[in-house]
C-alpha cells in the first residue's frame, strides 16, 4: 500500500518537474476532488480581524484585537485558528484556517508585534485555548495550552487561495526521512497521523494498533507496525504541495520537543482528505463516506455521473484537548527537482527542534 501511495504522488508531481525542466505540462488535470467536483465555494466568514506576522520568506496572517462575542457566544467555523492563512513563493494568500469547538466563543484577544503574537481564546464553561507564536529560523513556532478536551479542532483548509494541494508528504520525528501521500480527495481518508504519546507512551502492540487504525504513514521504509515500535520512525511533520506546474508553495505543521507535549495522546495532528458540502464545513465528518460516493477521477465519465455535489479539501486538522503543544509553521517554494522536495521542510524543521 505504500509503494502505491509513493508511485501515485509521485505520478501527481509530473507535471510541475516536467515544467521545471522546461517541458509542456500534461493537457489534462483531474481536479482536487474528482473531475466532476464543484468550484470550492468561499470559506466561512470569521468573526475576528486579523493582522500580518512576518517570517522572512512567508508572512502569516493571525487573529489580533479583541472581540466581545453577543449573547449566546460565537459558533465554531466563524472562529480563526491561530494561523488564518499563508503567502509564500506564489505571492498569493492561501488556506483558511479555523477552529471547530463544542462550546462557544465568549472573548478573543490577541497582541501583534513584529516578531511574535499571544492569543487568548474564552470559551463557554471555563474553557480556554492559548497560543503564542514566534519567528525563529524560518519557521513560525506555536506554544499551545488548551483545555477544551475531546472532539474541539483548530482545522487549516487548504482548499482556499487557489491552492489545492493533491500531494503531500510526512516526515519522521528527526526530520530525517520522508514518505509521501496522494490526496485525490475521492474519500475521506486520515493519511498522516502525528501522535507522539501512541508511540512514546504505549506498549508496541497497542501502538502499532495507534498506527494501523489512524492511517500512519511509516517514514522508516518498514510496516507500519514496525514503524510504531521504532518511535523515531513514526511521523513528525506532514506538508502539502500541488501537482500545478505554476504553482510554487509548500506549506505543513511540524512537532519539536516532544518531551514537552502533555497529554500527546489527545493533542495529535493529521492530514486528511476530505469530501464536504459547498459552505458547509461540518459536513466534511459529520457526513459518512457512504453518502460521498459520487466523484470520479476520469473526465470521460464525469458527464454521466453529473455534477458531484462535494467539494475536495485537503485538511490538517489539530486536536484542542486537554494539554500542551510546541509546533512549528513552514511554508518554502518547490525546488527545481521533485527529488528535493522535501529537503528544505526537514532543514526547517531540524533547525528547530
């Protein structure tokens, strides 16, 4: 299964490193989602300004000022996550990132300055999520403490901006190695799972169970099994590029000091494929994948399925638990050779650790 999966991404890069190399592209490109997908609609509107943290070779925008939420509080999806969204090498805004949480949102307050930004989130029943960020070493690093508890995301679409990604890549805890992932957006599928307290804190068997039930990509060249007993070889980063030749940008999350995150187990990050409703976020789990079956990759036989009502999303989507989490933000431009894709992204994130 995963030689498939590294054959297929690898099949999506052909068209940028044929351009790289000064070639025509390929005439025909499958939509993220299916050749019969629809145009990704426009995200949720947020509910809160937001302000620009420079990293050198990308800016991020994030959350700033306050807001006072009416009565009743602030539903998810009109609430920014901590990083909103990204420009990198194609110059252009891209992703949308939002939080997705049980309980409403009373106060936000966020402070900018030029090379940092606190962010404190109050929701109902006491509840609270704060980030700091920071610049350091081409990476934007996030410091998170929340007590939300289960089932509460912050979810970073990278649907939006023009982007959509259909590769991406996991790399492993000592950002050494790397494996990558087809995103076609055909299903609902979690193709990376970060989960430093399933392999750091289990038993091998209950931790290659971890790996076999969340869609662990093994970045060490073994089974996913084997991967769950070497801790070192289980997933530490996940990024996501397009196949479009004329798109540059590669962006994804990484951990650092795994040590340090409390309650690793509930604070896990994974990188999905997605199917939802136009405008309709929820629907990208609350939905089952029986009800989603309407896409496909061929051109010749999307007029006789007709217009697919789901949209693709590419996610990476973080726990909100219960504890601690140091991560890292990068976003790089694509290299001349696809062999040297991942390169930058593991030397941002050892540079960081």
């Amino acid at each position: 299964m995963h030689q498939r999966t590294r054959f297929l991404s690898l099949a999506a890069g052909i068209g940028w490193v044929a351009a790289a190399a000064g070639k025509a592209p390929p005439a025909i490109h499958t939509p993220v989602g299916g050749a019969n997908a629809p145009e990704v609609s426009a995200p949720p509107k947020l509910v809160v300004q937001t302000g620009v943290l420079s990293a050198g070779g990308f800016a991020v925008k994030v959350p700033t000022g306050t807001y006072e939420a009416p009565p009743g509080g602030t539903p998810g999806y009109a609430v920014p996550g901590p990083i909103v969204a990204f420009r990198g090498a194609d110059g252009v805004w891209r992703g949308h990132g939002y939080l997705e949480t049980l309980p409403r949102l009373l106060r936000f307050a966020g402070t900018l300055t030029k090379t940092a930004v606190e962010l404190t989130y109050a929701f109902q029943g006491g509840k609270t999520y704060r980030v700091t960020l920071r610049v350091n070493k081409g990476a934007v690093l996030l410091d998170e403490r929340s007590d939300l508890g289960p089932r509460n995301l912050y979810v970073f679409d990278c649907a939006y901006g023009g982007w959509q990604p259909g590769a991406g890549f996991a790399v492993n805890r000592t950002g050494e190695r790397h494996a990558f992932v087809y995103l076609p957006c055909y299903y609902d599928k979690a193709e990376v799972t970060i989960n430093p307290g399933a392999a750091g804190m289990a038993a091998p068997a209950r931790a290659a169970k971890v790996a076999e039930t969340h869609g662990a990509v093994d970045v060490g060249g073994g089974s996913a099994g084997a991967a769950a007993r070497r801790p070192e070889d289980r997933p530490g980063a996940a990024a996501v590029v397009s196949a479009e030749p004329a798109q540059k940008d590669i962006a994804g999350f990484f951990c650092r000091d795994l040590a340090a995150w409390e309650n690793a187990d509930r604070m896990g990050v994974q990188l999905w494929q997605r199917r939802q409703l136009p405008g309709e976020p929820a629907s990208r789990h609350f939905l089952g994948p029986e009800t989603k079956s309407d896409s496909t990759p061929n051109p010749r036989t999307a007029g006789m399925l007709g217009k697919s009502l789901y949209e693709g999303h590419v996610t990476i989507e973080l726990s909100l638990g219960v504890g601690t989490r140091k991560l890292g933000f990068a976003a790089l431009a694509k290299p001349a050779r696809k062999a040297d894709l991942p390169e930058g992204f593991k030397q941002v994130m050892r540079a960081n650790r």
